[in-house]
C-alpha cells in the first residue's frame, strides 16, 4: 500500500508559522522555511493532525519563556517568528553515485558527518543508470538522519542539485511528471522520494565539482565505484521493469 501523501504543513518556527495545505508555491510552507536556520514543521494528512501538533509546539516554546517575555495568549500562530542567530548545519553529507557502461551495474556512496562523529553508507544495483543513482545516493544519506535537523548535503550532480534548487522536480510534480507537454520527466519515481524527504528536513543543496581534490566527494567516489564493481545482485525493480516515467 502506497504511503499517505501529506497534505497539510504546519509550520511552528519559520518567516511565517502557522498551517499551509501546499508545500510549493508562492506564500506556501516550503518558502517559509528554506534556508530559515533552526526551522520546525512537519506534515501531516490532516489538518487536525497539523493543528493539535502546531498548539503542541507552541505550547512547549511558552513554557521555555521566562514570564516577563511570555507572548501574550491572544497572539496568533500566524505571526512571524523572529529569526534566531546564524548557526552551522547539525549534519553535513557528500554523496555520489554511478555505474559501470551507464546503464549497467551502478553503485552509490555517502559521507555522514555530525557532531564530529562520521560514517558512511553505500549500496549497488545490478542494473540501473548514474543519475538514478546520483538520486539513490541523497535518499539514502537523507533517510539515515532524523526530521527536524538542518542539513548540508554537497553533491557533483547538477541534475539532482538543479532539480531541486531550481525547482525543476517540483514543477514536473505538479505537472503529473511531465516536463513539457509531451515529454516525461525521467526517474520520477525517486524524484518524488527525494521530495518526500526534504519535505519533512530542512536540507540544502550544495554543487561541488566532481575529482577536484575535495576529501570527502573523493571518497564518496569509491564507495561508490566499488559497490559499482562488487557484482551487486539487488535489483533497481523500477528501472528494470520500464516504471521510471509516466505513461498515458
């Protein structure tokens, strides 16, 4: 059974609180929180999930005040919040992926660094193509961390750091996957996984350049090439089967 798509947002700290029932768009709770340091929302399919769980958050931030800064109860949640001081990133991540012949076995790798404390993950596929695992690469770091966190997360695709910063994925989402009229958008299937994830974190996208001497995007290389070369025997069941675009 598919997962419930979230339909509500309810934004608790960000340029402006409150419940949004779009996550894109102009004034909606995606541009509330983008780049906000220290942001907190979640979604949620209901609106009385998202209300009971904004009056929860706000009432756990009163109780952290001291009275004489206690904001009065007629206060409405919609009221912007005042941003908080500048503050690195809780977590940083490189990812990379690839594969052998392209498409042919593919392989990915990723670099956890947070509180001083790192690690890695990787994985391969028997048959699938770069950018699908250039995507595979950011899913899985990003399901390895928690909601609620802010997130670096530096990449050498500019097919998936465009996509999201440019907004491509989420305009070929509100499209039904489609980029123009007549063509598909290509690995919708991860696109939508990838969207699901940066919903529920506040991640941002960096591009770095690929084999130019930084430390961690070389590993990522490795781990990448070596799940690649290790004959993995997992199946990328979408790619094979031919389920990476929409069909009519």
């Amino acid at each position: 059974m598919a997962p419930t798509k979230k339909k509500y947002y309810a934004v608790a700290r960000g340029r402006q609180t409150g419940i949004f029932s779009s996550w894109f768009g102009r004034g909606n709770a995606e541009e509330q929180v983008r780049g906000f340091t220290a942001a907190r929302y979640k979604g949620f399919a209901t609106v009385e999930e998202a209300r009971a769980w904004l009056r929860e958050q706000q009432s756990g931030q009163a109780s952290r005040q001291s009275p004489a800064r206690r904001k009065p109860a007629r206060q409405q949640p919609e009221q912007p919040a005042a941003e908080p001081p500048a503050r690195k990133e809780d977590v940083v991540i490189y990812t990379d992926g690839g594969c052998t012949n392209n498409p042919g076995p593919g392989g990915y790798g990723a670099v956890i660094i947070r509180q001083g404390k790192r690690r890695e993950i990787s994985g391969g596929f028997r048959h699938t193509t770069n950018n699908r695992m250039e995507l595979t690469a950011c899913i899985m770091a990003l399901k390895s961390v928690e909601s609620g966190l802010s997130i670096v997360l530096h990449s050498d695709s500019r097919y998936v750091v465009n996509g999201i910063t440019k907004g491509w994925a989420a305009k070929w989402r509100e499209q039904g996957w489609m980029r123009t009229k007549t063509d598909a958008a290509e690995n919708f299937d991860l696109w939508d996984e990838l969207l699901e994830l940066c919903q529920e974190r506040n991640v941002r996208f960096v591009w770095v350049r690929g084999h130019a001497g930084n430390p961690e995007n070389e590993r990522c290389d490795m781990l990448a090439t070596q799940a690649a070369a290790d004959n993995p025997r997992t199946r990328d069941s979408n790619f094979e089967s031919g389920r990476t675009t929409v069909t009519a």
